[in-house]
C-alpha cells in the first residue's frame, strides 16, 4: 500500500533540495522499517533489505545493525545478511487447524523494546510482556531478570552504568510498567529485587500510579550517564535525577490527551514520534547536553518527511544517519505509525468505519411491529447499525440456522428467519452486526458428554465459578441451639467451552460464515476471554491447551482462524479495563496482539463499571466524558491503529453510586462526546433490555460541547484523530 504524500511546507521543500543537493558519498544510510521489512530509502526508491516482518526499530554498533521486529531481534554486519538473535527469549505457539489436522507456528514472544547500552554495546536490553531480558554478547544469549510487578505488562527498557551507593558505576536496567511506573535493578548484584522510582512522574487525577511511561533512554553527556523518559497518554519529558532516584519534567504539552514515544536524543534536543508528525524538543537557555531543567518547546520536525515518504508502505521505524539530520547526529526513531493516524491496517475499515447504533435481544425485533420501532428509534436519533443477538449468552442460536455443522451441535431457540430480516435493514440503510458470545457457552458446554467444557481438575466435572455465602443461623426458639453460621457455595451461572478448542473455534466461525452469507455485514464476537470470576479459578483446567500455548495464544490463535475464514468485518469485545492499560494476562484480552487480526475492537467504557472514584474529580458529572475521551485515545495507541475503536457507550442505570448521583440522558450524552472529540470513529449504545428512552439525536462535529470541560474547551470538536482515509 503506497501512502499519499503530505503537503509539504516551505521548510520542508527546501530541506528536501538540501538533501538531495548533498554529494553521495556523504549521503550515507537513510533506513525505513515498514510492517512487512526493512528498506534502504535512496534519493527517489526504496530498496528492500529484509522481509520477515514488522520492522520496530533500528539500531547501530560501531560494527553491527540491530532490528527489533515481529520476529524477534535480527543482527546484521552489512545489511544484506541477518541472523537471528532471539536465543532465551520466550516463544508463543499459535495453533492452526487445517483439513489434515492441527499445525503449529512457533514465533518470539511479542518484544517491547530493544535498547543498547551507550558505551558498552555488546551490552542490550528487550522485554516481553512478563520479564525484561538482558544479552552481554551482542544477542547470543539472552537471560530474564523478571518482571517490577505481580502484573503482566512491560512498555519499555533502558541499560547504562550508573553510580551505586559507593559512587562507583554500575549496570543498571530500567523498565516502565502500564500501571506500576519505573522500576530499576542492579542486575550484577546476586538477588537484587526491582525498585521502583516514580517521583516527578506525572499521574492521573484520582490514580495512584503514574501513567504509562512510553520510552526511556539512556544517553552519555558531557561524560555523565542520563536516563530520560516520556508519557503514552500525555505529552511529557523527564530527566532522571540519579541522585534522588526522582524525574524532572522538562516538557509538557498542552493537548488533554497526546503521545510521546520513539525518543532519539541528539546535542540539540530530542526527536520524537507523535501523532500526526516527527516533533523535536529544544530547550531553551543552556545547551541541552548540559541537562538543565529550564523550559523548551516541542515544534514538528519536517525535515525528512520527503524521504520517509518513499517507504512503499505504512512506517514503523527509521534510521537516518548524521549526513541527513543537519547536525543532529545520528537519529533512530519507532513508533513512526503516529506520524499518519488516519490510516488503519485492516482491510475492512472502509466499510466498518463510523458507524453508529445500538444494541437489541433478538426477541424484540422478532415480530413486524418490535423491528418497525427500534428501525424508528434508531432514524430518530440519527444511528445507522443494529448489534443483534444470534448466538446469545447460554449458546443458544437465535435464527433459522441451516448449516448441518451448526445443526450438528446447536440448540436453536426462537428466533428471527435471516432474509427477510437482513433484506429490511438493507432497505432502511441499517448496517448489521450479529453479536456472537464465544467461550460462555451453556449448551456447547454439555454437548457430547460435555467434551468441550472447562474441566474442574479437582472436583472432575465441568468448572463452574463460585463463591462462598455466609448464612447466619438463628438460634432455636427454646433455646436448645445457640446461633450459628453456615458456608453455602454460590454458583454463577456461567458455562464455558475451553478457548483452546480448535473445534470450538470451527463451531463459532461457522455460525459466523453462515450469517455473513445470508445478510449480515459484521460479526462480533463476545465474551472472547476467559473466564475471571470464581475463588476456585485455580480450578480450572483447560483439556484443549497444546503444549507452549498460553491465554494470549489461544485468542490468537481463534482470531488468526477466524480471520482466515470470515471474508466481512470482525470486530471484538473487551473489558474496559484492557482497553485503559495494556495488560490482559487474567483474561487473555491482550488488545496489543488481538488488534492485529480484527477490524473493530469495542471497549465496554462504561462508567457504572470502573471504581466509582475513577475520573472523578471535580467537576463530577463530567467523569463520562472524561472516561470515554481519554479511554478511546488509549485503546487506539495501544491497537497501534490495526483496528477501528469503536466504544459501547451506557445506556442503563446500574445501582452503584456514581449512577444513582448522575444518571440521566446528560450522562449518556456526555459519552457520546467524549468519543467524537477523541477517535470519532463510531459507538453503540448497550441495555441489556433494548429500552433507549435515554438517547438524545447523534452529535455533530460543529456542535458545541454544552457543559464545563477543559478537554471539550481544548478540542472545539476536532478530533484527536482524523478519521481513516
């Protein structure tokens, strides 16, 4: 896919003929990492290097290239032959089920970051989700040093000597976590623990911890060892004051909401990736290799987007050497996927995008008259998508299922028959969604001797999550029996399948398969995790799991499947939670990997459901707003853009205490504008009994946000992020 190129300032056109005006020789490597390889861009071609994979970030020796990418780390002395440098980190293991049988594809584990040590370069750093690596030969071998936190979750790395307690340099790695903050560990020291050092790191109101940190590197300045770090979510930089393990902020933008990312730090400043653009941070007064903490500004750094333009498909990375970056020195730059947010890799964004609707049990459109009003519900409030029940929360079938596979294992319950019911939503412009809920599963569950259940490993029988009731027991009225309590077990009342199943997987994509092509244009796959809530969770055992496979693979595996399968728009529910931070090791939802094979990833923001503090602060009724604006941005960045966000937005009370203060039609409104003002590329509207009293009409770009927010005062209605092109 070749990207459009920008309009180009007037700084720009004449830094591009500057460039190009510069003698060959002195004109040295200007490399692209793209999402399928690794290209050297010349003055007007780009010349592939390596395909394998995901290009993420370009490093260099004095006497080696080193790629991070999909694959893993790859080393190369001439950039014409790579080898792999992955020995000691983890693998996953995505399942594959074919007409001969099941297959394997074994691949590293997602890795974060890939960061050198400044003066010692044979000495790295990377990190998976669970634990931070570290190689001192260049790659050869790597070794864990674990993880800061109880919690899955790793964004960045960085190595260097810094001063111990007695002053004398020691290597020292650092990490960021989602939640946690920074933690740093002497790694030659026997048992050293992680400690974490958050001080000056900005937080936001109403958490405990920091937000995320993006990036850190560690630079040599004037004979000294500096760490600086960035923001995901809001544009900041620090610099580490060693000596009192505490960041100084050096740089804060003013959007709300923003990203830093991808930090390259040069005598002049630091470049960065940044939505819509490649940003240079100077600061003002001293030289900035002196490390003063005086104020600067952050200004769109042009100068190579001629060159990077030539990429032949979205960029993800580069390294351009001294020659191109006036003085700058040498500049490796990742995360350039922010440069050109409007363009979503997914191939059914087109049709996916903006749409806008809600949710319906299929009972009420089963009659003539149910499905007449909710199509006037939706006219009247300016929504174009229905999200229908076709394969409910017990398993049950809602339609008139003609599959023999299907058949062969369905309960089919009362329903609606599918043409004429996807022929009207056609005639009235309705796009349709058949809501399928995978792993909680009832009836498949009990099928063939309950083949397919979650299998509790200690009790030996299908897993059923609980918990213990304590009743008291009323002393008898004669006395005789004194007043007692009595444990009484409650079980949910949820059924699961095991998410490994292949069969299961085969099950549910062809439900899927079946209503695409008989009407339905979008298939949304529900309750894809596993099952959370139970003290017996240990309990549960998986009979389906193959060997090397985890919760992540197993999500993947199914969504890698079921994309292979399903020639229409796929789109996923998930937790809000796993949409805020990326982290999803209790559920498998890791939104960093699943994005890759959906079109629509559909975060269930709903206020009722965070911790009543949560975004509360003053003023209070803003909090919807406020959860749905910074949550639809978050969700984004961590997707990396592989998929549309298209958020369910409240539409009931729940009886907690933030809804019983403010709920009411102002506060599902306020949703709606959140969302428009952050990554306006749809929402749906979620009660569970398809009552939708509480809706106001669609919201436009030019409509004023009516109530007192600092995010709607600073965004006037223009989104964080265009919408794809």
């Amino acid at each position: 896919m070749k990207l459009p190129r920008p309009f180009l300032t007037a700084a720009a056109t004449a830094a591009l003929a500057l460039l190009v005006s510069a003698p060959l020789h002195a004109r040295t490597e200007f490399l692209a990492g793209t999402v399928s390889g690794l290209y050297r861009l010349a003055a007007s071609q780009a010349v592939s290097l390596w395909k394998g994979g995901e290009v993420r970030k370009i490093m260099k020796t004095p006497d080696a290239w080193y790629i991070l990418t999909s694959a893993g780390v790859f080393r190369s002395a001439d950039l014409a032959a790579f080898e792999e440098r992955n020995s000691g980190l983890p693998v996953k293991t995505i399942k594959i089920p074919g007409p001969e049988g099941k297959t394997f594809a074994r691949e590293v584990q997602e890795l974060k970051d890939l960061e050198i040590h400044p003066l010692k370069p044979e000495i790295m750093v990377t990190a998976t989700k669970d634990a931070v690596y570290l190689t001192r030969d260049g790659g050869l071998n790597w070794k864990s040093l674990g993880l800061s936190a109880a919690t899955a979750g790793a964004k960045a790395v960085a190595v260097g000597d810094f001063p111990n307690s007695a002053g004398v340099p020691a290597l020292t790695v650092f990490m960021s976590h989602p939640i946690y903050g920074i933690s740093w560990k002497y790694p030659d020291s026997g048992s050293a623990a992680w400690t974490d050092m958050n001080g000056g790191l900005e937080k936001v109101p109403t958490i405990k911890w920091p937000d995320e940190v993006s990036d850190l590197a560690v630079v040599v300045q004037n004979g000294k060892t500096v760490l600086y770090a960035s923001q995901t979510f809001m544009p900041r930089l620090y610099r580490l004051d060693w000596t009192a393990r505490s960041f100084v902020q050096i740089w804060k933008g003013a959007a709300p909401a923003d990203t830093v990312d991808g930090l390259s730090v040069t005598p002049q400043g630091i470049v960065f990736s940044a939505p819509s653009g490649i940003r240079e941070f100077r600061q003002a007064g001293e030289p900035f290799s002196q490390g003063s903490a005086s104020a600067g500004t952050a200004e769109q750094l042009p100068l190579w987007d001629p060159q990077l333009m030539l990429a032949p498909e979205q960029l993800l990375s580069a390294w351009i050497a001294e020659s191109w970056t006036g003085g700058r020195g040498p500049v490796s730059l990742s995360e350039l996927w922010l440069r050109q947010p409007e363009q979503v890799i997914t191939p059914h964004w087109k049709t996916a995008n903006g749409k806008k609707g809600n949710y319906l049990p299929v009972h009420q459109v089963v009659s003539s008259d149910g499905y007449d009003a909710h199509l006037k519900t939706l006219k009247d409030n300016g929504l174009n998508m229905l999200v229908v029940d076709m394969k409910d929360d017990i398993g049950t079938l809602r339609y008139d299922a003609k599959d023999p596979l299907v058949l062969k294992k369905a309960r089919v319950g009362r329903g609606i028959q599918l043409e004429p019911f996807t022929a009207k939503a056609k005639e009235n412009g309705i796009w349709l969604v058949a809501r399928i809920v995978v792993f909680k599963d009832k009836s498949l569950a009990s099928w063939g001797g309950q083949r397919y259940a979650v299998w509790d490993s200690k009790e030996n029988k299908p897993w059923q999550g609980y918990e213990n009731i304590v009743k008291k027991i009323p002393a008898s009225a004669d006395g005789s029996e004194a007043e007692k309590t009595e444990t009484v077990r409650k079980y949910y009342e949820e059924y699961w399948v095991d998410p490994y199943s292949e069969e299961v997987w085969e099950y549910n994509v062809a439900v899927a398969k079946e209503l695409i092509e008989r009407g339905f244009d979008e298939i949304q796959f529900d309750y894809i995790r596993f099952p959370t809530d139970g003290i017996n969770l240990s309990q549960a055992g998986y009979r389906w799991q193959d060997k090397g496979m985890d919760k992540e693979s197993a999500l993947m595996s199914f969504l890698s499947y079921a994309r292979k399968e399903i020639d229409a728009p796929v789109s996923i529910d998930i937790y809000g939670a796993n949409g805020w931070y990326r982290t999803g090791a209790r559920t498998g939802q890791d939104v960093e990997l699943l994005a890759r094979y959906v079109d629509i990833i559909c975060p269930m923001f709903y206020p009722s459901h965070f911790e009543q503090g949560f975004l509360a602060q003053s003023p209070a009724e803003e909090r919807p707003y406020r959860i749905y604006y910074y949550g639809s941005y978050r969700n984004t960045i961590i997707a990396r853009n592989h998929a549309i966000v298209r958020p369910w937005a409240q539409a009931f009370y729940l009886n907690v205490s933030y809804d019983r203060a403010w709920y009411n039609q102002d506060y599902v409104q306020r949703q709606v504008f959140g969302t428009r003002d952050s990554v306006d590329r749809g929402y749906m509207y979620w009660n569970n009994s398809g009552r939708y009293g509480d809706l106001r009409p669609d919201i436009s770009a030019e409509t004023s946000y009516p109530w007192p927010s600092p995010e709607a005062a600073f965004s006037k209605g223009r989104a964080i992020f265009s919408n794809p092109k």
